[in-house]
C-alpha cells in the first residue's frame, strides 16, 4: 500500500458501516487507498474527498452551504491540495476556508475524529472535468462561535438550520442519510450532558 492511502485504510479499519451500501462503498475506497499511488489525485475516475457536517451543539442546528453546480444546500468540503493525506485534516481545512470558523474540532469528542459516513457520489461532467466520482469521507466538526461562519465567496452562502430543516433543505438523499446521523450523535451528547 502506498502511503499516501495509509491514513484513509488506518481510518477505515476503525470505522463501522451501517448497511451493504455503505459497506460496499468502504471497500471500494479502501480498495482505492490500498491500490492508487494517490486516491487523492482528481485525475483519476474514483477519487478520495473529505467533507464535514458542521454543528453548534448549543442551538442544535448545523451549518449548511450552497453548492451551485449541485444546485442544493450540501456540508463543506472538497479535494485534498497536493501533499494532504488525512482526510480529517482536509475537511477541517476545507471547513475553515469555507466558512471563515477557525475553531472547529471534532465533534462530540475534540481529542478523537469521528468518522460519521462513506459513501461515493456520482458527479456529472461540468467545469472541464469528465463525469467521476467522489469516495467522500464525512466528518463531523463542532464550532462554539456559530455567529463567525462567513462564506468564502457569494455564490456559496452559509446557513443555520436544524438538522430537519437540512434534511428538507438538501436534493440529496446520501446527505439527508449523514444529518440523521449526527442529529443521533448530538441527542446521544446532549444526553450525557
């Protein structure tokens, strides 16, 4: 295996799949991470990206951006520049510079990622870029100073939402499935207080 792909089998090995879907997308990517010099590498038709889902837990909502060529309110997130490797490190770097919040951690546990959902999506041809997919890798990351999130330019406008309102929100079935999972995750943390 080629190191660039270690981080994302180490993450994987640690992470449980919540049915065959999901499942039979995690091996594709750890196939992925296994066997390309670089799964990072957009040249190539299956490629790693990792994203975020981000949360205030004391008003419960979760910051949600505009994507235009999707045309629907999706989390943050994207391609690893040159040289990235772990994919937790990418979709805070992706979150921060999407969202100007400089204080986002892991969420429910700052000292420890969670790994929320994996799934790949189909993208269409547009931009100059052949139709591919994304082996997306999907965090969730907590901020304290919601009232901070600017979008980094106006054709992607953030917005607070409760994680129903997302769900309602978003064209996207594979994202409606990663906001009922941290909707649990923060029930679960609200719980234990």
């Amino acid at each position: 295996m080629q190191g660039v792909g270690r981080p994302i089998v180490d993450l994987l090995s640690r992470y449980r799949t919540r049915d065959p879907g999901e499942a039979a997308d995690a091996a594709r990517v750890r196939a992925l991470a296994e066997g390309a010099d670089d799964p990072w590498l957009r040249s190539i038709p299956l490629h790693v990206t990792a994203s975020a889902l981000i949360v205030h837990p004391a008003s419960g909502r979760v910051l949600m951006r505009w994507h235009q060529r999707q045309r629907s309110w999706l989390q943050v997130g994207g391609h690893g520049d040159p040289g990235e490797s772990d994919p937790l490190e990418v979709a805070s770097r992706e979150g921060r510079e999407e969202t100007g919040l400089g204080d986002l951690v892991p969420y429910p546990d700052p000292s420890s990622a969670r790994l929320v959902q994996v799934v790949i999506v189909p993208v269409a041809a547009g931009a100059g870029e052949p139709a591919h997919e994304h082996a997306d890798l999907r965090f969730v990351l907590a901020t304290a100073e919601p009232d901070a999130a600017r979008p980094e330019n106006p054709d992607a406008p953030l917005r607070w939402m409760t994680p129903a309102e997302a769900r309602e929100a978003t064209s996207e079935e594979n994202v409606r499935e990663a906001l009922r999972r941290v909707e649990e995750l923060m029930a679960v943390a609200a719980e234990r207080g």
